[in-house]
C-alpha cells in the first residue's frame, strides 16, 4: 500500500506500540481540515489512508475527502472497504450457494476448490427461522426450537459445511440471539488490531450486513450498514464499496430523559423529526451534551431504526459511554485500552468539551421533550403520543372499516380537540363486536381495536437492559394487584440474547412475566417480522368472520399492515413496558 501523505505513525495502548494511518499527522501536513469532519467521515478518511493503492483510492480521493465541507460540496467518489461482513441465515444462506458454486466451478476447471474463501471476516446469525408456534408455557422455547430445526434441517446442514469448510467465516448456532444484538454484545471490535508486516497495526470496525437493520452497532461507535447480497459478496470477496461521500445530517442532543419516558419514545420521536426532514442517502450524526445522558444500549435502538427513517447510518461517536458498554459485555481490559488509546489518538474520541464538527444540516432535540409514545397503526413515523392513543385510534378505525386501509393517522388535529376539552367524533355504529369460546369453555368477546398479539420482540428494545427491567417491573406490580393478561391476547418473550433472559432472572422478575404469559418463545426475530405463529383457531375465525380490525402491540421496528400477522391490520410500536400495559387492557380503549 502507499502512503503518500507520510501518516503512518504509532500510539501507545497500555504496556503496547501500536502502528495506524494519523489523521492528526495528514491535517499537519496541510491536507484539509480532518479534526472538524463528523466522527463518520473521519472514519471514511482513515479507511482510505490505510488503503491507498494509487487506482482504487488516489491521493486526490484522500485530498477530496479530508476537505470536504458541507457548504462546497464537491461529488466524490470514494471506495470504501469494510473490516468484515455480517450475515443473518435468510439473506446469507445465498452467499453460501455461491460460495459452494464458485468451489464447484473451481473443481471443474481443475483447481484446488479450497481455494475460494472470503478475504473478510465473515459472521453469520442464526436468527430469523425461528416461529412462535408455542406460547405462553414453559415448554414454549423447546417446542419452537424443535420445529425451527425440523423445518430449517437442509438450510442448516449447508450452513454447518460453510462453518467447517470455509476459511475466515464464523457461524452462531440458532436459539442464541439476534444478529445485530450479537453483533452488540459479542463480535464488535470497535478498533480492529491485526499484524501486518511484523507490527501491530489499530483501525476503525466497519462492516456491512445484508439485513437493514444491521445500523444498530452504530450506537457502539462501528460505521456499517444494510446493503444488498450482491454488494456483501463483493465485500467478502475484498472488493471495495464504491459510494459518492455522503452529506452528513447532525443531531444535537440536549437535556435528558424525564421519568416515564423509554428510549423507545426517543427513538419514535427521533423517527418522526428525521422522516420530516428527509434523510434518505445521508448519514444521520448524533452529537451534543444530551450524548452524556444516554447509555449505549439506548443510542443502539436509535441507530437500530436507521432504516425507518431512511438514513444509510444513524452514528455516535466514541465516549466513555462505550467504554463503559465494552467492559459490562466482558471485552478484555487490554481491548478496552487499545480503544480509548487509538480513539483519543485518532481524534475519534468525544467528550462533553469536544467541539462540534461540521454538518450539512442540523437538527435538534431536548430529551427532556420526549413523551411516551407509541407508533401506527402501520407506520413507524407515526408517532401517537400515548395521552391520545385512544382517541388517535378511534380516528383511524372508520378508514379500516371502509376498507380505505388505514390512513395517516390525524395525530396533530386529535391533539387540538383532546387539548380544547372535546373528543374525537366517531361514528358508534362502525364498531363491532363479536363473540367467541375461550378455551375455558367461556364466551369472550372480540372487538375492533382488540389487542390479539403482545410482543416483547426485537433487537431494538430487548438489547435495551432498562425497558426490559422496566417491563418487568410492571409485570410485578401487576401480579401482585392481582391482574393478568387477557384470554385472547397471544403473549410472548423473544429476547435478543441469552444475556437478557439471565439478567430478569437474576433479578427476580421472569417469574412475573410469565404469570402474565410472557414465557421466552425463542432466541430471534419472531414477531417483528411476522413470525408471529398462528393464533387460536376460535380467535382467528372470529377475526375472519366478522371482519374485525384487530390489533397487534409489539416492541418492535416495523409495524406495516399484515407484516405481524395477516389477520391483524394495525399494529403499535411501543416500549416493553407499554406492550406489558395493552396485554393487561387487551384492547386499544385505554
């Protein structure tokens, strides 16, 4: 590799020397202005450095880069390549086909087939097979698994070969998590060490996934992002990411969280503003004092929502707060020495005196604003303030009556007449209410705006220690007033790791949530892409029969309609606590 701007130079980690490409030596030696880029360009430039060949990275990309500035804007085309590539079973079990197929064309061309093998670290999740078949038992997680494995045998079989056959490719067994919560607590690097020509040389974690949803580890302080199989494959293969230089949207933080609201209202909050502002191709920075006030598990819903407000990468910067992360996930001290080392080195490193870098935009945000919320009934822009709730769906339900299909719910306008001291007008008659038998032999009575599914599910809160425990609080006051969850609510637990199961325990809340009927379903996806399982057989005629409107509340990140279940039409994000709350209620007229 070249280095023509001499930035090569070394830091030290603890008792170690170690060598990396200086975006403080490139700015000294008069190339831009690399100390006031955003924290993900900074990225983008070392990349870069490290990678100059002279063809696909030139000094003049590197010039561009380290001069970029949001007012002379400049279209740059850059070729990033990623430390490694992160697959879930759906999206990479076809990168394995090809694998196997270019080892199979190698055989017939009469060369040594183990010769083709990525030249990225490679990772593979087990997590998106896995069905809520059983519930509300102990036997639930058992039962899943084993179906999961009867129906996945063939796929599962070719993913084993691939584990044992091709080199720098890892695989997590199903039943242990979600990829990007994995990817979270387990395989983040944050800084990558490697030796390369008798040294050890530090460098940003980057990745790409071939799941959307892959921008959670951007709460860590990893620039990656979802791209398509073909461009994972490219990347495994060691092939570059060729993309303009993006404009870079800040969002400054401020205040912070009041009690009662959740990081999933931040995030849903978050998500509204930036939908408003339009952020598609662009990378989505967050900055600001508010960053102090918010662990990592909270920053990595927000970036685990990236997609729904249709940024490439939603990141924040390096703080102590990762370190904090790192060393409760078990990372070595040594690792966690390297981190702060490079990252305060490197000028990657933010604390509360830092200044701010420059954006193409800036909005803004005073934590202390955010209410709890929910969002839908099929968009996850459409933040409901949980005050409304009741009247915002009453205002969606006649569009789903009249077959319109939901509509964007008028929030704002059932905000003004709630605030005015008047109701929402709804017409009585569309309303309907239906009769079933209940397991017990009872007749229960389903209606539109029935909650039929509760879900606490996806990496997006259940990575989240504080929504979880909060969840598990309310399940405790719950029981113990005497409450439980409604007869026709199908309820379910899916954590995003082992980790989450171990730490209810130990605090003496899982036995709560299942008196409510949240046992664990599984380790994986689940309802928060439509593997949801059946429901009961009388509930789901009941639904069919009588053309009811019913409704799903999960903890999840997409809530479109029949996503959850075919059979439900609108479908609320909300936090762990607040699905606890609507499988108490059982309905939305609460």
């Amino acid at each position: 590799m070249m280095d023509t701007f001499k930035t090569k130079a070394t830091f030290a980690a603890g008792d170690r020397t170690v060598a990396y490409y200086s975006l403080p030596v490139l700015e000294r030696a008069g190339i831009g202005h690399p100390s006031q880029l955003p924290f993900s360009l900074k990225v983008l430039l070392e990349n870069l450095l490290r990678r100059e060949d002279g063809r696909s990275v030139t000094a003049a990309h590197i010039e561009a880069l380290a001069s970029w500035h949001p007012k002379h804007v400049r279209a740059t085309n850059i070729a990033m390549q990623p430390a490694r590539v992160l697959l879930q079973d759906f999206t990479g079990v076809p990168a394995v086909v090809d694998i196997a197929a270019m080892r199979d064309a190698m055989a017939r061309l009469g060369g040594d087939p183990k010769h083709i093998n990525p030249l990225q670290d490679v990772e593979l999740v087990i997590d998106h097979s896995v069905q809520v078949d059983a519930w509300g038992n102990t036997g639930a997680f058992r039962i899943n698994a084993d179906l999961e494995f009867e129906r996945n045998r063939e796929r599962y079989e070719l993913i084993k070969w691939a584990q044992q056959s091709v080199n720098r490719f890892a695989v997590l067994p199903p039943d242990t998590g979600i990829v990007h919560q994995v990817n979270l607590e387990y395989l983040a690097r944050v800084v990558v060490e490697e030796r390369r020509e008798g040294q050890t040389l530090a460098y940003p974690d980057t990745l790409v996934g071939t799941d959307s949803h892959t921008t959670m580890v951007n709460g860590l302080g990893v620039l990656g992002w979802g791209v398509g199989g073909i461009e994972a494959e490219a990347a495994m293969l060691g092939q570059p990411l060729t993309m303009l230089v993006p404009e870079v949207i800040g969002f400054r933080l401020t205040g912070r969280l009041p009690d009662g609201s959740t990081a999933t209202d931040l995030v849903l909050t978050v998500t509204e503003m930036l939908r408003k502002r339009g952020v598609v191709n662009k990378f989505v920075e967050f900055f600001g004092p508010g960053l102090s006030a918010l662990s990592v598990a909270d920053r990595a819903t927000i970036g685990n929502m990236s997609p729904e407000y249709g940024s490439t990468c939603a990141i924040f910067p390096i703080d102590d707060a990762t370190l904090e992360y790192l060393k409760l996930t078990g990372r070595s001290e040594s690792h966690l020495e390297l981190v702060r080392a490079y990252a305060q080195a490197q000028g990657l490193f933010r604390t509360d005196a830092s200044p701010d870098p420059l954006f193409t935009d800036v909005l803004e945000l005073d934590l202390g604003s955010v209410e709890p919320s929910l969002a839908g009934p099929k968009r996850p822009q459409d933040r409901v303030p949980l005050r409304i709730a009741k009247s915002s769906f009453e205002s969606a339900l006649e569009a789903f009556v009249k077959g319109r299909g939901p509509v964007r719910t008028p929030v704002q306008a059932v905000e003004r007449m709630v605030g005015e001291g008047g109701g929402v007008a709804t017409v009585p008659s569309i309303r309907r209410r239906a009769s079933y038998v209940g397991a017990s032999g009872d007749n229960l009575e389903l209606h539109d705006g029935a909650v039929v599914i509760a879900a606490i599910t996806s990496c997006t809160n259940t990575s989240n220690p504080s929504v979880m425990i909060g969840a598990g609080l309310l399940a405790k006051k719950a029981v113990e007033k005497g409450l439980r969850s409604k007869p026709w609510v199908k309820t379910s637990l899916a954590p995003g790791s082992q980790v989450v199961t171990e730490y209810l325990q130990k605090a003496g809340l899982t036995k709560y949530l299942e008196q409510l009927g949240f046992y664990t379903v599984g380790y994986g996806c689940t309802t928060c892409i439509g593997n949801s399982g059946p429901l009961d057989e009388p509930i789901a005629n009941c639904i069919t029969e009588h053309e009811l409107v019913a409704c799903a509340v999960l903890s999840g990140n997409r809530n479109f309609e029949g996503r959850i279940h075919p059979l439900v039409r609108a479908n609320y994000l909300a936090s762990p606590p607040l699905v606890v709350a609507y499988a108490l209620a059982g309905t939305m007229d609460f």
